[in-house]
C-alpha cells in the first residue's frame, strides 16, 4: 500500500505531510527492493542501477556519474559492465538495494530482501544495509518474517498477526517487555512457569539449572540437550511442560539426559503477560 501496489480499504498515506493514498505508484517518492529482486536480466549491471533514472530526464552523463556513486556504496564498482547472470545472490541483492536507492526515496521499502541468502551472507548483508540506511538516514521500511533481523536492524518494531498490529516499540521493548504471549513466543522463546498462584513467563537465558539436590522448588528431568555455540540449551521436562533453559557453556555442568535436576530463575526478569 505504501508503495502503490494496492490500495487501502480504509485511512490515509501521509508522507512528510503530502496525502499519497491515490498517487500512482511510480510518482510516489518511495523505492523498492523485492524478495526477487527483480533485476533485468538481459541488461548489466550499471544499465540495471540507472534504470529508473528515465523517468528523471537526466543526461547520460548524470546518470553514470550517480550510477557510479551508487556502485561505490554498494562494494561493486567493478562490477558495472557484467550481466545479472554473472554475480552471485548477494552480488544481486546489492544491485537491487542500489537500484532503489539511486532515486533518492523518501521512504525505501524492503520485501524479505535477503531470504534468499545463506546464513552466513545473511549476516553479512544485514550490517551492509544497516550501514547504508544510517549513512544516508532514509526512513526504511523493512519486512521480515526473521525476528533476529527485525531485532538487529530496527530502530522500532511493529510485530503483526493476521494483519491486525499487535505491539510497537523498540526491540528491547519487545523483547524484554511483550504485551502478551503471542509476541513473547514469535520475538525469541518463553517458559511458562507457575508459583501455585499465580502464571510467569521467563526467558531461557534467564534460567539457572541447579543439581538436584538443591534447595530448589522447581524440579525435572532433562530429555534433550542442543550445543548452540556459545551456550547450551537444555530442555527440562517440568510437570509435563518443556522448559528450555540457555547455559553459557563456562557455566555448563553438562547434565546428561535422563538426569533429574532443579532450576532456579532470576526474579527481576520475570514477565506478567495478559492471558
């Protein structure tokens, strides 16, 4: 909708104080960068970057010259004269970002942008994008089904459900304080824990497994462990619920599965959410 793709059921689009709701979508001043990218493939990469400079009646020359600047941003400099078919996922996803971002929009919009990407690239391509939306300070909308990409390059957060919104805020926000426990259970994982009166949510580096014989309430039985890296996720079987609990590796006593063991909480990062 903001881009000019569809058309809203009800309300207005308001950019910088100008009501854009019936404007067509090539005289909005927004780009976009697509989960396809949608690059021309019988054209090569500058002709690809300066494409939608048509419609600004620039000179040759201009639109090399920002062509050009735009390549530099992006690391391909010296890639202008190859073909799409030529560069590797990240290498398009880069001239598809540049593309977008050669018109200078006031708003850029990202569809899924690196779900084409491996993990490790993901990562990579993450901070690219990050620093070029702080260098150039374009407000940017970015869709991602990703909560560790939402949490990592969002200055503000709206999480939805079914079209309807159900949070905003910052990432901390979301994540430390969810309104209830949809959005507790779709930004990172949750247990659900209970005092005999009252419901608790907690999240699992915030869980402390203790040896069993510890003057502790809560009880189980390990029945699976997983070697995340840095730490250790434990999931603790507590009265037919599954507890996940994330052990720094330091402070890992590598409980064996089977093993009966009690867990103990930090009280300061409980969360009360609404039903």
């Amino acid at each position: 909708m903001i881009g000019g793709f569809l058309q809203p059921d009800d309300g207005e689009i308001i950019i910088e104080n100008n009501n854009i709701t019936n404007i067509d979508s090539s005289e909005r001043p927004t780009a976009t960068v697509f989960q396809s990218y949608a690059l021309f493939p019988h054209m090569n990469v500058m002709e690809n970057v300066t494409y939608g400079l048509k419609v600004k009646k620039l000179s040759q020359q201009d639109k090399l010259k920002k062509g050009k600047k735009m390549l530099e941003m992006v690391g391909l400099s010296h890639y202008k004269d190859k073909k799409i078919g030529q560069l590797s996922g990240g290498e398009q996803q880069r001239v598809a970002l540049a593309r977008a971002l050669i018109m200078n929009p006031k708003v850029l919009l990202l569809d899924e942008p690196l779900s084409n990407l491996d993990a490790r690239l993901r990562i990579q391509m993450r901070k690219e994008v990050k620093d070029i939306q702080s260098e150039l300070g374009i407000t940017t909308l970015y869709v991602t089904h990703d909560q560790e990409e939402a949490m990592g390059l969002s200055d503000r957060v709206v999480v939805m459900n079914q079209g309807e919104i159900k949070q905003i805020g910052s990432p901390e926000t979301i994540y430390n304080k969810p309104e209830n426990e949809f959005i507790a259970n779709f930004i990172g994982r949750i247990n659900k824990l209970s005092n005999g009166k009252d419901k608790f949510y907690i999240r699992p580096e915030y869980i402390k497994v203790i040896d069993a014989d510890s003057d502790v309430n809560y009880e189980g039985e390990v029945v699976q462990k997983q070697y995340r890296g840095a730490f250790i996720t434990y999931f603790i079987d507590h009265n037919d619920t599954l507890i996940q609990a994330d052990i720094l590796k330091r402070e890992d006593k590598s409980w064996n599965i089977g093993e009966k063991v009690k867990f103990d909480f930090y009280e300061d990062q409980i969360i009360h959410l609404q039903d």
